[in-house]
C-alpha cells in the first residue's frame, strides 16, 4: 500500500530522512516511534507531498508520490490528522466534515451531511454537528478531525502526534477511536509516543533515529527484546515512569 | 456614603458641568454667519466622501491581486509588487498627489485636472495601503489550516477560496477599518491641488466670513462623523459580530 524506497530529505544541513526503506501493507497498522528530530513527523507528511523527498522514491496505492500530477486524487484517499487538530474554525463541525467530499469528490450536500452524521455518530458526538470548532474540548476537537479525514472514505489513515496536544484526561477517548478505526481493517501509519496503544494495536513499531529506520518489529518482539541499543536507551526512557 | 459613590458623583458633576459650559460656548458661535454656507459645505463634504469611496473601491480592487501576488506570486512578479506597494507607503501622501497631479502631466504629455489627480492618486495611495493589510490577512491564516485542507484533496484554488480567504477576512477586519478611516482623513490633502473637498471648503468659507471657532467645530464634526460611520459600516460585515449575537 506504502513503500519508501531508499527515500532521501535535507533540511539544509540537516538529514532529516536518510536512506528510508519501508513497505506498508493494506490493513496494517503501524506505528513510529524515536525521539524528536528523529525525522518520523517527516516521513509521515512524505507520504501525502506535504513535504518533498530530494531522492528515492515513494509509492501509495500505486502512484509515485514524488512525480505524480495528479497528487489531489492521491490526498483524497489519504487522510490525515494533526497534533493541534486543524479543525477550520470558520465552519461549523458539520461543514468540517462536508467540505472536501463535496468540494474534491463532488457529493451531493444531503448525501455528505448524512455520511458526516454517521462519522460524528461513530466518533460519539452527533450532538456537537451544529457547533463550531472553539466550543468544543480538545479531545471532541481531535474526534472531530478523525471524522472529517473519514468523510472522504480514505484507503489509509495519516496520524501525527495525535494526542500530544491534548490533556491526559482527553487522550483516551481519541485512542479509543482509533482503536476502532484499526479494528475496522483501516490501513493506519501512526507516529505517536503512546506505548500502550502501540503495544495494544499495531502489527508493527518502527523505531527512527537521525533520520534513519533503527529497527522494526511486531509489538511484543519490539518492547521486549529491542535489540539496538538506541531503541533501548529510548525505551527505557518513555517506559519507565508507566 | 461611601467615598467611592461621592467619587463618581463628583466625577458625573463634573463631566455635565463640562458639556454645559461646551454647548453654552457652542451655542455662541458665530452660527448666524456660518447659515447661508450649509449647501456648499454639505456638498463638499459629499465630494470628499466621493474621493474616499472611489479611491477606496479602485485600491481594493487593485490592492487584492497586488497582495496575492506579492505573497503567492514567482519572484519577479513578487519584487514588482513589493517595490510598487513600498515605494507609495514610504513617501508622504501629499507627494504623491503632486507626482499625480504635476509630474504626470509631463511624462504623458497630456493635462490632468485636479479631481481626475486626486482621484488618481487617493486610489495609487488606497491599493498600496490596503495590499498590505490584505497581505497581513492571508499571512494570518496558520499554516496547519493550509496543511490540513491540502490533505485532504482540495486544489490550491480551493484552498485559498474555502479556507484562506474567509479567515485572512475576517482577521483583517480591525486593520482594514484602520486604514479606510485613514483614507477618508487622506483626501483632506487634496486641497493642497485646489479640489473643493471637505477641509478646503471650510477654509474658503473662513476666509469669506468671520466664523473661525463655529467653523472649525463643523470641520472635526464632519470628520468625525464619516470617519465614525465607516467604522460601523465595516463591523456590519463582520461574521464574528452576527456569531455572538
């Protein structure tokens, strides 16, 4: 579904993706993990052109990312969600959800506003569709962008830091969501400092430092027997204080 | 009593013995000289407004694609903006309406009358001011906005009409209502051209009768009037405003 292939990025002097390999199969779920800097944030946003690579190449679906011509229809099947939400404050959570189907697919309004109602419905607040985005919390805030990348119906699902910005008390009911997003069969490439949800979810942690793959595996090989000692080090880290 | 409320009647007493001693001082103008001239004051207080509306109907629509393309734009497309919009707001505005009204004539060879000058040059002044405050707007809009409408399909046409142009006009709305009242007191410097604006045709009348104090009251009203009205005006289109109430 995924694949980078010997994928480069600088950011100036910086070598934010070095030598990336990676194949992401259709349902899986997968999430990366490093330290910060470590390039995951950018690998993810490659995926969708929100950043250019310099060399290699990524394949989604099919379709070369780096030289397509067409990359709306490619991001139309590629949703994705934000650390601080993105919701557009000038619309109402309805029209939040509405936009882009009617706009990049062509829905018709009633067809786009009763699949929203369901995504809200799915997400656990149909009651919030009239209001606007400021007037909810920031974990309704992150349900709602959930839904809205849903409503274009995408084959996969981007996730970048999704709960980092919000209050512990809030993090659970977006995991939640997501957690039924992956037992749906969604194709999910989530970067995230959640563990639990890593250990719980994913069929696969990839673990990125400077700019490269450090080391990959299924969940219970990955937190148990992490063979590098970077991954170690980092794990022992975030790990601890659970 | 509580020395707070002796307070703030001494501060009321205060305030009404003000506003007696104005108005009984105002109504001791010289008012009676003055009446005869209502017509031709009122008529170029209607001048200058048709001065502010043009000048400020042609800056939007000229400033709205000098902002785009000087924030969107290919870089000589983008250095031609910026040196056009700099060069008007880094030169006083009273020189610009002479480059207008004295230099243009020469350079096309043919005469330009004083109100097609002030025209001319309250617009050239109106675009460059307000691309600035449209640029302000678009740059207001958070990029993540801009990241999450792209990812989700939608073109960079779509992008800017859905996302980025209602929230950069809505953020603009304060600096925009600024700048169309600093407009409106602009076109006072046409005088210096010899158009019967507002501030000109007090002048003249003050030259004509001896009326200095009721005239310079009239002049501040009349500008503090318009420039009062436009506020309104503006904060009528605002979305925000229709939200909360």
């Amino acid at each position: 579904m995924i694949e980078f292939r010997h994928v480069h990025k600088h950011f100036g002097a910086l070598h934010v993706l070095n030598d990336i390999d990676l194949r992401i199969e259709a349902g899986e779920v997968v999430v990366i993990c490093g330290p910060s800097g470590s390039g995951k944030s950018t690998l993810l946003r490659c995926i969708n052109r929100l950043e250019q690579i310099d060399s290699g190449d990524i394949v989604v679906d099919g379709i070369s990312v780096a030289t397509t011509r067409e990359i709306t229809r490619l991001r139309a099947e590629v949703g994705m969600v934000f650390q601080r939400f993105n919701l557009y404050p000038h619309l109402s959570v309805l029209d939040n959800l509405t936009l882009a189907p009617l706009k990049v697919r062509g829905v018709a309004r009633a067809k786009a506003a009763s699949t929203a109602m369901e995504l809200l419905t799915r997400v656990g607040i149909p009651e919030k569709a009239a209001a606007w985005p400021a007037q909810l919390s920031g974990g309704q805030q992150q349900r709602v962008a959930i839904a809205r990348a849903l409503a274009m119906q995408p084959k996969i699902m981007l996730f970048d830091e999704p709960t980092s910005a919000l209050d512990p008390e809030m993090i659970q009911e977006v995991l939640e969501v997501m957690i039924m997003l992956a037992k749906d069969g969604m194709t999910m490439v989530v970067v995230t400092h959640e563990m639990g949800f890593a250990r719980r979810v994913a069929d696969r942690v990839v673990f990125m430092d400077d700019g490269r793959i450090v080391e990959q595996g299924a969940p219970e090989v990955f937190f148990t027997q992490a063979k590098d000692a970077r991954t170690q080090a980092f794990l022992g880290k975030i790990l601890s204080h659970v | 009593m509580s020395s707070e409320r002796v307070q703030t009647m001494l501060w009321w007493c205060g305030v009404a013995l003000v506003c007696a001693f104005a108005a009984e001082s105002a109504w001791h103008l010289e008012w009676a000289a003055v009446a005869p001239s209502w017509l031709f004051l009122l008529t170029a207080l209607g001048r200058s407004w048709l001065l502010a509306v043009v000048a400020i109907g042609v800056g939007i629509v000229v400033a709205f694609p000098l902002a785009v393309l000087r924030v969107y734009g290919p870089a000589g497309v983008r250095h031609a903006a910026v040196t056009l919009i700099e060069a008007v707001r880094a030169t006083p505005e009273l020189m610009v309406i002479f480059w207008v009204y004295f230099t243009l004539p020469y350079l096309i060879g043919t005469q330009v009358s004083a109100w097609n000058a002030a025209l001319g040059s309250l617009s050239v002044i109106a675009a460059a001011y307000l691309a600035e405050v449209i640029r302000a707007g678009l740059y207001s809009v958070p990029v993540g906005q801009i990241e999450a409408a792209r990812s989700s399909g939608l073109n960079a046409y779509q992008v800017f009409r859905f996302i980025v142009l209602p929230q950069a006009l809505r953020n603009m709305l304060p600096a925009l209502i600024a700048q169309l009242v600093a407009l409106f007191k602009t076109t006072s410097l046409v005088y210096a051209i010899g158009v019967m604006d507002f501030f000109r045709a007090v002048n003249v009348t003050k030259n004509a009768v001896f009326a200095p104090y009721a005239l310079y009251l009239i002049l501040g009203a009349g500008y503090f009037v318009s420039c009062f009205a436009i506020t309104r005006v503006v904060r009528w289109f605002d979305p925000r405003y229709q939200l909360l109430e």
